[in-house]
C-alpha cells in the first residue's frame, strides 16, 4: 500500500530533511513506486505537485530537496497502485475546494467495493478508492455544512464519515487547508513533536544523520506525522484504529483516542497507548 507524510508548525520551516528519508521509500527503500506528490502551504496559498513515477528516481523530487522550500503545512504521498492505472489523475494528494477553502487530501489503504453515490460537482477524476472516499466525505460536509464548523464539531463528523468508511477497509488518511492538519488512523500511523532541545537524529532510509539544533531556531516546533517512523533518535508515537489527531497552525488542539475493540491484540494496544508508549525507531 501507499505511504503518508505531513508536517506542521507554527513557523514556515523546510521539511526536506524528513522527506530526504520518506522518498527513499518511493523505490528504492519500499516498492512505492507508482507516483509521488508533495502540497506545501504557505503566504495562505497551496504549492501541489504530483507525478506519477517513483519519488527515489525522479529529477522533479530531488528539484525539491535541493530547493529546500518552506511551508507552515507540508503533505506527502507515495504510491502503490493497487486500485486505479499508474497515471497523473489517480496520483495523490488530491485537492478540492469547499467554503471558499482549498484542501488537499491523502490515503493510505485499500476500501473493498466502496462506491458511493456522488453528486456531480463531487465525481472524481480518476478512478481510485482513495479519490472517491475525499469526495464522500466532502459531498457529506457540504451538504450538512454551509460554512466550515467549529473544529469540535468538525471532528466528530469527521470521526463519524472515518469509521462509516473504515467499514470498507483500510483508511489512513491526512487532510489540510493549511491551517488545519487532521490525521486519522486505521491500522497505521505514527507522530512524533520536534521541539528544543532538538537533539541528533538519523535517517532510517538513508545514512544521513544532523543535529537538529543546528537547522532549526527555538521557535521552530513542528509536529511529523508518518506512516512509519522516519528517523532514530526521537520519540515516535503509535497511533490506534479509530485515532484523530487534529493540528492547528502547528499545534495540536484535538485527540481523539482509539476505538476499544475486543480482542487481546487492540486490548495490548490500549494498554500501551493509555500508558502512553512511546515507540523508539
């Protein structure tokens, strides 16, 4: 399946060193090979490129990184096909617009037999699972809001539409518009918060290592969400089925925590998550 990265802070800063590592799973480190995109938020207005070959070959995403630009907002996408051809339209993140607000979206799962009924202005482009779950719960929002909710409300009908659709599958998601980051959590998702003292820390996917005081200044916080753990050296926190996490301008404002399942397995896991694990990578 797919892979997500985001990053959030409250301070444009460049995420290239998170997505030095991320890439690196675009064919090279993982078989994610079937298309990459990248949205940079910043100045209120969306930066969104997507292709449709491997990250870890294409001269477009090493453009990227040598650029090192720098956002408030930073999602990222790397895909395995496994329902939609290899092409431009069927490359995440996608990006619609709703109460005068652009937003982009990206999944990491796959949904069995989900195809809901749309309006027209909600038809996707291309012909992925993932494209047709934005615009479900779009099509929802719309109808049932006509300016964006509070974020309180907003995240109990996005938990509501999340665990309608999870029925289908698996749905790991990130959506933004730039100030708001929200992560949801089926089977796979990690956070981890880089904050002063920064520290050392070293790339999974690639033999690079920094000190992270060194690039960032004391005011640069920023939460990194990622499917895996990206780096070893800092804390990354695992996330449960049923989990949101809502970010607003680089800061977390709403948690949302697992769904109690029955079973030893999620039993193990909410023991651990009450306890406050903390995944090493």
């Amino acid at each position: 399946m797919c892979q997500l990265f985001a990053l959030t802070s409250p301070q444009p800063v460049s995420p290239d060193f998170s997505l030095r590592g991320f890439f690196q799973r675009g064919g090279k480190t993982g078989d994610h090979c079937d298309g990459w995109g990248l949205a940079l938020f910043r100045n209120r207005e969306i930066d969104l490129q997507t292709y449709c070959n491997a990250a870890h070959s294409c001269h477009n995403a090493t453009a990227v990184l040598q650029a090192k630009p720098r956002a408030t907002t930073a999602m990222a996408h790397i895909r395995k096909a496994t329902e939609g051809a290899v092409a431009l339209q069927n490359s995440h993140p996608f990006m619609r617009t709703l109460w005068g607000e652009t937003w982009v979206f990206a999944h990491n799962g796959d949904l069995r037999n989900f195809y809901p009924e749309l309006p027209p202005e909600f038809l996707p482009l291309g012909q992925t699972d993932s494209e047709r779950a934005f615009n479900a719960i779009f099509s929802q929002l719309a109808k049932t809001f006509p300016t964006r909710p509070d974020i309180p409300v907003l995240a109990d009908f996005l938990r509501e539409q999340s665990a309608s659709i999870a029925r289908f599958g698996t749905f790991n998601y990130l959506l933004s518009n730039g100030s708001l980051l929200i992560a949801h959590c089926s089977t796979e998702l990690y956070w981890t918060h880089r904050r002063p003292p920064f520290g050392k820390v070293e790339l999974l996917d690639i033999d690079i290592s920094i000190d992270l005081d060194e690039i960032n200044a004391v005011e640069e916080t920023m939460y990194v969400i990622a499917t895996k753990p990206l780096t070893r050296g800092e804390p990354w926190f695992p996330m449960g089925p049923g989990e949101m996490r809502i970010f607003e301008s680089g800061r977390m404002v709403v948690e949302i925590p697992p769904v109690p399942v029955h079973g030893s397995h999620c039993l193990d896991w909410n023991s651990g998550w009450h306890a406050n694990r903390v995944v090493l990578s």
